[in-house]
C-alpha cells in the first residue's frame, strides 16, 4: 500500500522538526506536542504515525542504524566479514564510537528513557551482540559478554557527553579509552582459570 501524498508530507515534516528539536533542544523540553506544532501538524497526527517520543526517535535512527549494520555485515574488512581478529574489533569500536558522536542527540534521547530502552532496543542487542562475537574472537580468555556491556555502556553518549563537558576530555581520549576497554595493549591474563 502506498503512502498518500499528503501522509508522506506530514512523516517527513514531523521527522525534520523532531530531528532539530533532538539537536538543539534539552530532552526534557522536546515533546510531541513541540514537535507537531514545529511541523505543523496536530500531535494526533504524530501519535497515530509514531506512538510516542520513543517511537519517533526510532524512525530517525533506524535508517542510520541499518547503513552501518550493512556494513558491519556485508562491507570490506575489516569492518565487514574477514580479516584479523584484532583489527576486526578495533574497527568495529571505531564505527561504534563515530556512530554515537554523529548521532548523540537521538541516542541521549533514547537514553532518556532508562537504561532498559537503551540497552533492550533492537540494534543495542545487535550491537552487543557483534561486540561479543569480536571480543571472545580477539581475546578468547575473557568473559566476552560482560565485557561486551562494559564498552557498551562507555559508549553512552551521556557519559561520553559528560566525560566532554565536566571532565575536560577530547574525543580522541575518549575513544582510545574505549579501545583500552576492550582490547588493553599486553598480555591478557586467563580469567577462566
């Protein structure tokens, strides 16, 4: 069934004045109510086609979200499929990361709703999940899925956020940090002993 023209209209103008509320707005102010009068259309519209702020934040994600699970799954290693194991992981940690910088708006929005709509979601179980298959792949010994969490909770954009803000540390520094997490330089002592 194809979407009426005026339908398609009013998705896209929701989406566009969602996205610049999420970037310039604090999450606290942004609603649907906000959002529908910025696109000029009534908030029914937007909870008859989104459900909720989760629901909305979702439809401005999951195009991003597919574009690097597509790469992840089928582009060139070693990022994609093949390739060294060590290398695997330090680039999956590198799109990880650059992904929650360019999309930390959203992703704090998401974040907004607690810890289980950040964690439970969809893409942060695939996201876990790849980070677990890579981890137990570059170091065996280690207890892969808890340490998938680990990095993937340093990954927040909040406390990446608030590591920026508060704690005066660049970017880079974060991301290195990152990388310490889940693959520190050196021998790595056997935890399953």
């Amino acid at each position: 069934m194809t979407e009426r023209a005026d339908a398609a209209r009013n998705r896209v103008a929701v989406l566009a004045a969602a996205e610049a509320l999420f970037q310039r707005e604090d999450l606290d102010h942004v609603s649907l109510a906000r959002i529908a009068e910025a696109a000029g259309v009534g908030k029914a519209t937007v909870m008859r086609r989104f459900g909720d702020l989760l629901g909305l934040v979702d439809a401005l994600i999951a195009p991003r979200v597919a574009a690097l699970q597509n790469r992840v799954r089928s582009g060139k290693p070693p990022l994609g499929p093949g390739g060294d194991a060590g290398a695997r992981l330090h680039a999956y940690l590198d799109a990880l990361f650059d992904f929650v910088v360019e999309n930390r708006t959203l992703i704090r929005a998401l974040e907004h709703y607690g810890p289980y709509a950040y964690y439970a979601n969809p893409a942060s179980q695939f996201w876990i999940d790849e980070l677990t298959h890579r981890i137990h792949a570059a170091r065996p010994a280690v207890d892969a899925p808890y340490l998938a969490y680990v990095v993937f909770t340093a990954l927040r954009a909040d406390v990446m956020d608030y590591l920026r803000v508060h704690q005066h540390m660049d970017t880079e520094r974060l991301r290195a940090g990152v990388h310490a997490l889940a693959a520190p330089p050196g021998p790595q002592p056997d935890l399953h002993r």
